[in-house]
C-alpha cells in the first residue's frame, strides 16, 4: 500500500485525483480489451451466414475480416503515439465510442459494402483503443504490481480470443450472425460510462517526468493512411481477379495504384515523417528482419487457417455455427499449451530452434489439413492437424517476440514489437486475399461449364443440403488448396528463421537503463496479445505497451529479461 501511495505522490501513477480502487481501472481496461480481441474471431463462425444473407462472392467474403484487420494494422502503431500525445482517458473513449458505433452500424447492415465499411471504422477503433488500456494499466500501477496487473489484462484477452468462436457461434445458431456485431454495443456503453466516471486524464509528460514544454511527437497520419490505402488496393487488386483476370487492365490499374501509394508510404517514412511510424532502419538488425519475415509468412497461413476451416465445417461437413464454434474450442487449448512450453524452454534452446520447429510443425499440420474431403470427419481430418497447426502457433510467439527485439537497443524494443505485430496483421491481411481467391479459382474450374458453377460463385452459397455433391466436392477441393499454399508459406517461413542468429533469453544487468519516454516510442496495439486474441505466456509489456519475450515490467518501461 504504501509502494501505490508514494507511486501516486511521485506524478509517475495515471495522474487521478481522486481515489478510484486500482481493481476498477484494471476491469475498465480489461473489459475494453475482450472486446476488441474478441471481434477478431467471433466473426470467423457467423462467415457462411453472413455471406449468405448479405450476397458476398467467393472472394469477397474475406473482406468481413480483412478490413477490420487491414485498417487495425494501418493504424496500430499511430494508436498507441495519439494515446501518449493527446491522453490515454480522451483516445480510450474516442477509441470505445467509434468501436462501438462502428459495430451498430455492421450490425444492421443492408448489403455487403455497407458491412465492409462498418468493419474497416471498427479497425480504426480498436487500432485506437488497444495501446489506451494497456498505457492506462501501465501508468496506474506501480512497478511492484504491475507485472500482476498485466498477466490478469493478458489472461482477459487471451480469454476473448478462445471465446471468440464459441460465442459466435452461440450466438449466430440463437439469434442472428448480427449479434455477433450487436455484443458489442452494450459492452461499449458500460466501458465509455465507466471511463467517464473513474478514468481521469494523464499524457506521456505526466508519465515520463518530462517538462510541459519538452516537444512532443508528431503524429504520422499520413503515413499511416497513406499504407492502409496502398495495402488495401493491393487487396483489392487480389480479390478482383475472380472477376477481372491479372493482367487486365483493371487488375493492372490497382496493382499500379498499389505500388505507388506503398512507394509514397516509404518515402514519407524515409524522408518527410519526423517521427515515422516504421524507422527502416530497424531492418539493418538481421534478427528484426528475420524475424518479421517469419511473422509476416505465418501470419498469412495462419489467418487462413481459422478462415477456411469454418467454412469447410459449416458449407462441406454440414456444423451447425454452434458445433463449428465449439470444434475450434481444442485448438485454442493448443495454443495455450504451446506458448506455455515454448516460453519454458526459450532460456535454454534460444529462439531459432523454436522458430524452426514451430514452422516445420505447422508445415505438417497445414499438409494433413488439405486431404481433407467432403467424406472426411472431424476426429480424423480435421481434430489432429488442426491442433498440431495451433501447437505450432503457440510456440512460435515468444521466440519471434525475443528475435524481433533482441537486435534493438532497449528503447527501440517498443518500437521492435510493435512492427513485429504489424508485420503478422499485413501478412495474414494479404495471405488471406491471396488464399481466398486461389481457393475460388479451383472451386470454379472444377465445375467450369457445369450447371453447378453458378451456385458455387459464392463461397457461403445456400444452407448445407442445398447444395449438389459436386459444389461440395468443388468447396471442398477449393479449402484443401488454400491449406497446401498455406503448407508452402509456412515451409518458407521455415527458411526464412535460418537468418535469425542463434539468440538465448539473457538476464540483462540490473543496471541496464531503462527506456525512452512513452510518447517517444511506438505502441502495439495488441501488445501481448497476437491479433488472433492469444497471449504472450509472461503477460509482460513495454512501457508502451509491446510485449517482452520475459521477465517484469521496469519503471522506465522496458522490460527486465
């Protein structure tokens, strides 16, 4: 009591006033968190319904997931610097009010553009949200606690992403796929009411002890719009070749706007932004570029995974959303398990080991995964690669969370982690439009010049039942394809970890300096938590809210390994 008191008196606390018990800051943050990570895979089993009742094309369904993940990873490091810059209560409740909105407005969606959007507002919300309640956690409570507070905040997320399809699925058997959206809207209300009530306001200077007149750092807007519309029209690009072939013009045209929106987005980072959301030269560390090109290529397989394997669950094997959401329920026990042993053994094998048996048993899953046939059962085709693949997912956080950071200084670490997660966000974003569209080509050639090509131009199509065994044998055919690329795009993740250099967990000297000012770092949006609503196995953070692969959270914001 006395460590919280003179945490408080010293300005370094979040600079209350008044006495609000730490617990309901903690639940506040908590609360906020669950949400945003649960709306990441509670959509995953409400795919077919939504698909059906709104119209989306084959193709074209992977925008429910892709805009929200696309405008999440644009603006995710922006977020945590406007919580530092304009305060963490004011981008909390901005953040909370735009999510919550953004989900009334994809719940009484009329058409699949109306969707899309609402999804792609959400992003932005959650991009903002995120960093604010893990900063809020961070300047509430003093270092001896805080460690504490973090594992509960990580246990809370980790716990809405395994919630996630069971309660899509509850939800979308019980009512509609629409409140799936809907939930949010009261959890929104009470976290803005309760923000209102006991958050008060505090800014990177309250934090960091800066003076009122040290300069504050700039927000790069620009660059952040700049690569969510170059990664979005390179997307869209992707998914329109259903429609429009490669090398029409159409197709052309994108990929040419692509390329030059990306190209200005590097520009400003190299020459305009005086604080860049993405400093390229991070990338001169041979363990940071390797390890974000292995988390770029996982993340694109691994988003698949979820993705297609509702769909074949519900349009080939014929689940209930409620048996599909609970199908998914193993895996996400995998995953616990695997980033449980994989942070035990880190100290002792370092990280390439890991990261090369992480891969090559995701490589085996993804292969097991694409026999699956229309006559497959869950217990034999789908139950045992399904949770290798997640095993394989679990292992691999902490080891790509330690290369990514280990060939920084301590404040660039933040900085390290936060790119790591975007790199997993744009490589999921981009796998899955490319996976989704090579599946829908394979599904139409196998029934080109059938009369049952028509009714497979959309992925979600008619109730199961309703379709003819060679749609479902085209479905099926079209998802085991998506799996073997994913197979291939985890074996070069596989050879992309040999660049890691041998790195081990070393205790840093307790001399070692601590971070940088918060509102001179970059903040991870998801921190701990992956964007597939996992949580790191420490529950540790940066200063900024960016995970460590161990130890306990340092007052100046880094963390002690």
């Amino acid at each position: 009591m006395t460590d919280r008191r003179a945490w408080r008196a010293t300005g370094r606390g979040s600079g209350r006033s008044r006495h609000v018990p730490d617990g309901v800051i903690l639940a506040i943050a908590c609360v906020a968190q669950f949400m945003v990570v649960l709306d990441v895979s509670i959509v995953n089993v409400a795919l077919p319904s939504i698909g059906r009742d709104l119209h989306y094309t084959a193709s074209g369904l992977q925008w429910v997931v892709n805009a929200y993940v696309l405008t999440f990873a644009g603006f995710l490091l922006l977020g945590g610097r406007a919580a530092d810059l304009f305060g963490r209560r004011r981008v909390f409740l901005f953040g909370l009010g735009l999510f919550t909105l953004a989900s009334l407005a994809g719940g009484v969606a009329e058409n699949s553009a109306w969707l899309t959007a609402a999804r792609a507002v959400q992003g932005v919300g959650g991009a903002l949200l995120s960093p604010a309640t893990l900063t809020i956690i961070v300047t509430t409570f003093a270092p001896q606690r805080r460690a504490w507070a973090l594992g509960i905040w990580s246990a809370v997320a980790g716990a809405g992403g395994a919630a996630g399809s069971i309660l899509g699925g509850v939800l979308t058997s019980a009512l509609s796929w629409r409140w799936v959206l809907f939930v949010n809207i009261p959890i929104g209300i009470a976290g803005m009411i309760a923000g209102m009530l006991w958050l008060t306001e505090s800014r990177a200077a309250d934090r960091a002890g800066q003076p009122a007149g040290h300069p504050a750092p700039r927000l790069d807007i620009t660059g952040a719009v700049t690569v969510t519309l170059g990664l979005g029209a390179l997307v869209y690009a992707i998914v329109g070749t259903e429609t429009h072939p490669w090398g029409s013009a159409h197709t052309m045209i994108l990929l040419a706007i692509a390329a030059v929106l990306l190209a200005a987005f590097a520009v400003i980072e190299l020459r305009a932004a005086a604080a860049p959301l993405v400093p390229f030269s991070l990338f001169r560390s041979r363990s940071v570029t390797g390890a974000n090109a292995v988390m770029f290529l996982v993340g694109a397989a691994f988003f698949a995974m979820w993705y297609f394997l509702s769909l074949y669950l519900q349009n080939v094997l014929g689940y209930s959303a409620l048996r599909a959401g609970m199908a998914f329920l193993p895996m996400a026990v995998s995953i616990i398990i695997g980033a449980q042993l994989s942070s035990r053994l880190m100290p002792r094998t370092g990280v390439r080991p890991l990261l090369l048996a992480g891969t090559i048993l995701a490589t085996a899953g993804f292969g097991w995964l694409s026999r699956i046939t229309p006559a497959a059962s869950y217990w034999q085709h789908v139950f045992g690669p399904g949770c290798i693949i997640a095993f394989a997912l679990g292992v691999l956080f902490t080891p790509l969370a330690g290369a990514a950071t280990a060939g920084v200084s301590y404040s660039e670490a933040g900085l390290a982690s936060g790119v790591l997660n975007t790199s997993r966000q744009v490589g999921g974003s981009l796998g899955l439009a490319v996976l989704a569209t090579i599946a829908t080509d394979h599904t139409q050639a196998l029934l080109k010049g059938t009369a049952a090509a028509g009714a497979a131009s959309g992925q979600a199509g008619p109730a199961y039942g309703q379709h003819s065994p060679a749609v479902t044998a085209a479905y099926s055919a079209g998802y085991a394809r998506a799996f073997e690329v994913a197979a291939a795009l985890t074996l070069a993740a596989f050879l992309a970890a040999f660049v890691v250099p041998a790195i081990r967990n070393r205790r840093a000297p307790a001399d070692q300096p601590g971070g940088q000012p918060a509102g001179q770092q970059h903040a991870s949006a998801a921190g701990p938590v992956q964007p597939d609503g996992t949580a790191q196995p420490d529950g540790t953070v940066q200063r900024d809210g960016t995970a460590r692969p161990g130890g306990t959270a340092r007052p100046g914001g880094t963390a002690r390994r």
